[in-house]
C-alpha cells in the first residue's frame, strides 16, 4: 500500500534529483527498503508523508556524496516535463530537449543542499512550509537557499548559453 501510495512521487522527487531514470527507479527501491528497515523508528505523532520525505531526501543526498552525481548525458526524458510541455513540433522538441539538459548542468553545479531547495520549490511546486519540514530547517534558511539557488543557477545558465 505504501509503494503504491508514495512510489510516483519518491520517483519523480529522485529523478529531479539526478535526472537519470534508471537511476531514479533504482533510488525509489532503494528508497522504499530503507524506509521497510526504518518504520520502527517512525514517530507516530509526526506526518508520515513528510517523514518519507525527508528520508527521500537524505538517502538522494547520501547518494550524491558518493557518486558526485557527475552524469552528463541524460537518457530518458522526465514524464512529467513531457506532459507539461504537451507536443509540438521537431524544432521545439529539440529546443526544449537543449533547455532542459542546460538546466540539469546548471542544476548540477548546485550545492546538494541549494539544489533539493530549488527543485523541492521551482521543479516540484512545494510550498516554502512544506520544504522547512522536509529539509528540517527554518523557513528563513529555506527561503535563502532557494534565493541563493536562483542566482547561482541564472549565473551558471547565462555562462553555458554564451
């Protein structure tokens, strides 16, 4: 019940997170066992979605501190942009597919820290509230590295498009 329940969006979350889909599938069960092996250690006062959030969080952290997430080349493209986008023409499609892996380097430049910020916000459309619980920090901390997040990546994106 909980894969069903929460699969889609620890997979959506991973795959902002390193933009590979095989990679986010493999980081969702990941995920999912070591959240099997930790329900002891759930507080049942506390909101179970954002529990499962934050332990998302720190295992996609953890997982970047060891692979320094150094993927250039992006496989798969993400459902979610696709439906966003809906279709168009050959041309767009090329030109949004250029955008979008110049916004995963630029992504990728980030603190791991800036970066679960800015997608948790920009990416995903979570309030600043829900990224304090999630991150387990003050709302003010949230609000400036999602700031810091935006300039730094405006700086890096005006870099690459030159």
């Amino acid at each position: 019940m909980l894969v069903d329940t929460y699969s889609r969006r620890i997979f959506n979350m991973a795959y902002q997170f390193s933009g590979s889909y095989e990679e986010a599938q493999d980081m969702t069960q990941e995920i999912f066992m070591k959240l099997y092996n930790s329900l002891d250690k759930y507080d049942s006062r506390k909101k179970f979605s954002a529990w499962l959030l934050t332990l998302s969080k720190n295992h996609l952290i953890d997982n970047y501190r060891k692979t320094k997430w150094e993927k250039k080349n992006r496989d798969e493209l993400d459902e979610h942009f696709l439906a966003a986008q809906g279709r168009s023409g050959p041309e767009e499609g090329m030109i949004r597919e250029e955008n979008k892996k110049i916004l995963w380097s630029g992504l990728n430049h980030l603190s791991s820290e800036v970066r679960m910020a800015v997608i948790l916000r920009d990416i995903q459309g979570k309030k600043y509230e829900e990224i304090a619980e999630i991150m387990k920090l003050p709302l003010g901390t949230v609000k400036s590295r999602v700031n810091r997040g935006r300039v730094q990546l405006a700086k890096i994106l005006k870099n690459k498009r030159r």
